[in-house]
C-alpha cells in the first residue's frame, strides 16, 4: 500500500511540474467562475417573483445545481487531457520498465497513477465547491443538497479518471489517449438521450448512461443503486486497466 | 555458493521470429558475466526477460532463488536494472529521481538519505544532483541510471550497454566500478565493445541468433589469446621433441599430414628459430603462415559460422 502512495505523490507533485495541470486549473476557474455568476445574477432578478411561489426552487436548486451539472460536462472535455499521459507517457520514454523492474505489483503502478490524477480531480471539485460555499455569507444554502451535488461531481470525476488511465494504459500515443477517452464518455453521457423518444426506452442504456446517474444523486436522492453504479464503473476500468499493464510482457 | 541467476530453455518469440532460443545459464556471486552479440542477437530481449519486462514464451528464470514469474516480487527485490535507454524521469532532479526510486525499492525513510549520498559518491554525480536529469548530458543521464540500478544495493545487476555515449575518462570510471560491485554481487552486462569484456568481465557469454555460442571465463578465454599459432608445412615430416624444446613453444599439433600448428606463448616469438631449426634439419620448409587470434577473431569466426 506505502508504494502505491508514493507512486501516487510523485504522480500528483509531476502534474503540478508541467504547466498543464495549472492552465487547467487556471482555466476552469475562470469559466466556472463567470457561470457561477450568471446563476447568481439570475437568481437576483426572479427573487421577487419566487417568494409569492409556493414550493419555489431555492438558492441551491438555482445556483448550485447548475453549476455542478456545467462542471460535470466540462470535466468531461479536461479529464482526458489530465490522465492522457499517465502510462502512455511512461511506456514513450522508457521509464516503465523502472517500475516494471521495481518489486511493486501492477495495482500498485495502475492505484497508485489513479489516485495521483484523482488528487488533483479532487482539488479542482474542491475548488468549484468553494463557491457556492462563499453565498453562506449573505444567504444560505440546502445543506443536503449542496453535499449530494459535491458528492455526484467527486464519484464523476473518479469514474471519468477510471476511464481516462485505461485508455492511456492501451493507447500507443496520449493524443489517442486523450480522443478515445472523450469519446467514451461522450457516449455514456449521451446514451440515454434515446430516450426522449417515447416508446423506445431501453433499460439497458438507462442504467449504462453515467448522466443519469450523476443527475440522481444530484437531485438530492443517495441511491445504492447510484453509488454501485460509480464503484463498479471505477473498479471495472482499473481492473482492466491492470490487466491490460500485465498483458504489455507478453505482447509487443 | 547459490547461484543469484538461473535460467532454463529461455525462449522468446515476437510472433514467429524467435529471437531468443532455448538458452540456459547461471550467474554466481563474484561474476560479472559479459553479455556479447552483434545487433539483433538477443542480448536486450534477454535483459528485459530478466528484468521482469518481458514475459518469456517458454522457460525459467530464478533470481536469488525466486521464480521471477511466480513471485515476481521477491526476485525483483534482488534485482537492478539500467535499461538499453535509461529510464530517467526528466522533469525530476538527479536527488529527486534516485529518492523516488528508493521508495519505490521499499527502503526505509532512515535509510534513504545515506545511500543516496552514497550511490550519488560511487556514480561521481556531486556537482549535479541537484539539476534537472533533462540538462544533464548524454553521459551523466548514463551514470544517474546506473545509480538508478545499483541504489538499493541488489544481488543481481543487469546493465545493458553501461558505458554508451561515456568519455573515456568515464568509462574508465564505471568499469572500476563494476568491477568493484562484482566483487559481492553477480552482474550480468551487455555490451558489443569487446576490451570491454576482456578488462571488466570474469565470464563471456557470446550470443547470435538467440543461442548462447560461447559461455567461459575469461581466464579460459585470454588463454585461447595469449597463445599465438604457426601454420608449419613441411616436405617431410618433423620430429616434435626438437621443436618443442624451441623455447615458448608450447604445444604441437599436426593437423595433416606434414602439417602442424605450433602454438606458442605470446611471451615471446620463437618464429625465426622455428624455421631456423626446420631448415637446419632438412625437413624442407614451404610454407610458414600465422595464425591470429584476438577476441575480434573468436566474436567473428563464432557469429559467421552460425550466420
């Protein structure tokens, strides 16, 4: 376990050496920030008209909830670009054999890479939970609604960074790391789009979808069922993920 | 003594082409074993088998007594490896790197300082621990990866080309210093500069096409070369015991008829008094030719014959 930590740090402390991961950084918070303030400002303009409203939506419902479904889809477009490099980059300049010579297990190169990328995913969650956080001083906030939100966008994140190694576990090239990750998660993003059209819902997409899911435990409802959903979602690409890495003696 | 490395029928195949085949060696403490073949032979693909990289088609490798493929992490535990291309995180410094690859060695927080400094002494990396491995030059990048390999002080070191793109001076250095470790560890390196494996080697192991075609000690080996050969034909035949008492002749043999190699100590050139003496005799000299061979010749003769 103490490897995989250290594999974990040096993974956390290299992103922060490249400006990659501060232009990241940097870059959503300016365009976060800015819808973040939109919500705000609309939030000012229909209050009078929502506290005549029986049962009208709330600060949090306008404001966070928003928020953290637009940070979910950018997310979405950054968190390939975090996770592109993370084996491909090593597998390039030759520096896996350094940890496939090392007495440490695959799960410990594939855990320990995950949660290093997952550190810097949770800094900037953290970041944008910080702002509505800052309404608290003039206003107040659902508390349980704020925290389902938070919540949704960390298990979010760890699913997409799940996705995002295993693609770079199998890529040749982090560029096509980077697209093949999209393009997954497009696509279970926009899976349960088909059922806008009556009479062709399918269970199946339904519950593959990760949209749906996400915007479940947004509403403010914890569901197991949700919660198994991520778990499973991010053990299934790890494992496949440390297979793949095992696999890499064999082939070539 | 225990051997540190064995290996069993090792073959490895890239689809069809076999480039390792069917090899078997071992590897004690106290040996350092040059590893020797034209491009292509198998000398990498062999390393990385051994260096866990590279899962084998068939066969078996043992380090320190661990199976390699069924607890692969107590046979890594005993193993250093500086690969064809160093992996070196350019982005760290040359201090940086070396702690992270203590962590990952599993040496303790107490420990890690004092061998740092230690290994940085051995590999003569002072004046440059403290820059970034992307400015270091071609040779210092090649010394901050043996550092790499022998950090954790393994039984087993493998070294794949050690000395390329070195200076003089410098590989004048890690030959001392492989030499050095060779004496309480086993080190396995591979190399195509052959004074290299004459001055740090104790054993030679050539290899083409995937075989082992030569396996001895280096002993046996500058015997085979410090032995020089006369090509002697004759009209008649000649009496050995007189030739023999020719002084650094060493031996005789007749390969034909009227035909000898007379092998002598390279000490000394008995030649002028060779055909002195034949011709003194009356044994009727025709043809006096001399037989070199250096380990150029050995390498060359030995990877032809295969090819």
């Amino acid at each position: 376990m103490s490897v995989t930590l250290v594999i974990a740090t040096r993974e956390f402390k290299s992103l922060f050496l490249s400006p990659l991961a501060w232009s990241i950084l940097a870059a959503l918070q300016v365009i976060l920030g800015y819808l973040f303030l939109n919500q705000v400002e609309t939030f000012t303009l229909i209050q009078a008209k929502l506290v005549g409203m029986e049962g009208a939506p709330g600060l949090t419902d306008i404001v966070v909830t928003p928020l953290f479904s637009n940070a979910g889809i950018i997310l979405l477009l950054v968190t390939p670009l975090l996770t592109m490099r993370l084996i491909c980059e090593e597998r390039r300049n030759k520096t896996l054999s350094l940890l496939l010579s090392a007495p440490i297990s695959n799960s410990d190169i594939i855990i320990g890479k995950y949660l290093g990328t997952l550190g810097l995913l949770l800094v900037i969650v953290a970041l944008i939970a910080l702002m509505p956080l800052f309404l608290l001083m003039g206003g107040e906030l659902d508390n349980g609604k704020f925290f389902a939100n938070f919540l949704a966008l960390n298990l979010l994140v760890a699913g997409f960074s799940a996705v995002g190694l295993f693609m770079s576990t199998v890529a040749g090239h982090p560029t096509v790391a980077a697209i093949g990750s999209i393009g997954i998660l497009l696509l279970l993003w926009i899976l349960d789009w088909t059922n806008s059209i009556k009479d062709q819902r399918s269970e199946l997409f339904e519950y593959l979808s990760i949209l749906r899911h996400f915007q479940a435990i947004q509403s403010g409802q914890i569901n197991s069922m949700d919660l198994c959903y991520f778990v499973l979602f991010i053990a299934t690409f790890l494992l496949l993920s440390i297979r793949y890495l095992a696999n890499e003696r064999f082939q070539k | 003594m225990a051997n540190l490395i064995e290996v069993e029928n090792l073959s490895r195949y890239y689809g069809k082409y076999c480039v390792v085949n069917n090899i078997s060696f071992t590897l004690a403490k106290g040996e350092v074993v040059g590893f020797l073949g034209p491009n292509g032979a198998g000398k990498t693909t062999t390393m990385q088998m051994l260096s866990g990289n590279l899962a084998p088609s068939s066969g078996l490798i043992k380090i320190n007594g661990f199976d390699l493929l069924n607890a692969p992490l107590k046979a890594k535990r005993s193993l250093g490896y500086l690969p064809d291309i160093p992996s070196l995180y350019k982005d760290l410094t040359v201090q940086e790197f070396l702690h992270y690859c203590a962590q990952l060695q599993g040496i303790t927080k107490q420990a890690i300082y004092p061998i740092i400094d230690k290994t940085v002494e051995r590999c003569s990396l002072q004046t440059v621990s403290k820059r970034l491995i992307a400015n270091l030059s071609k040779g210092f990048q090649q010394r901050v990866g043996i550092a790499q390999a022998i950090l954790h002080n393994p039984e087993v070191i493998i070294l794949d080309e050690p000395t390329v793109g070195l200076d003089p001076i410098q590989i004048k250095e890690i030959r001392a210093l492989i030499k050095e470790l060779g004496k309480d560890h086993g080190i396995i390196l591979s190399t195509h500069i052959l004074p290299e494996v004459q001055e740090t080697c104790s054993h030679v192991q050539i290899i083409n096409n995937g075989k082992i075609i030569l396996n001895e000690s280096i002993f046996e080996l500058n015997r085979t070369m410090t032995q020089g050969c006369l090509q002697v034909i004759t009209r008649t035949p000649v009496d050995n015991t007189i030739l023999l008492a020719i002084p650094y002749v060493t031996r005789i043999e007749e390969i034909a008829h009227n035909r000898h190699n007379i092998h002598y100590s390279m000490k000394g050139n008995p030649t002028h008094q060779i055909a002195e003496t034949i011709i003194a005799k009356g044994w009727g000299l025709e043809e006096m030719t001399p037989i070199k061979k250096s380990m150029e010749d050995i390498f060359l003769a030995l990877t032809q014959v295969e090819s």
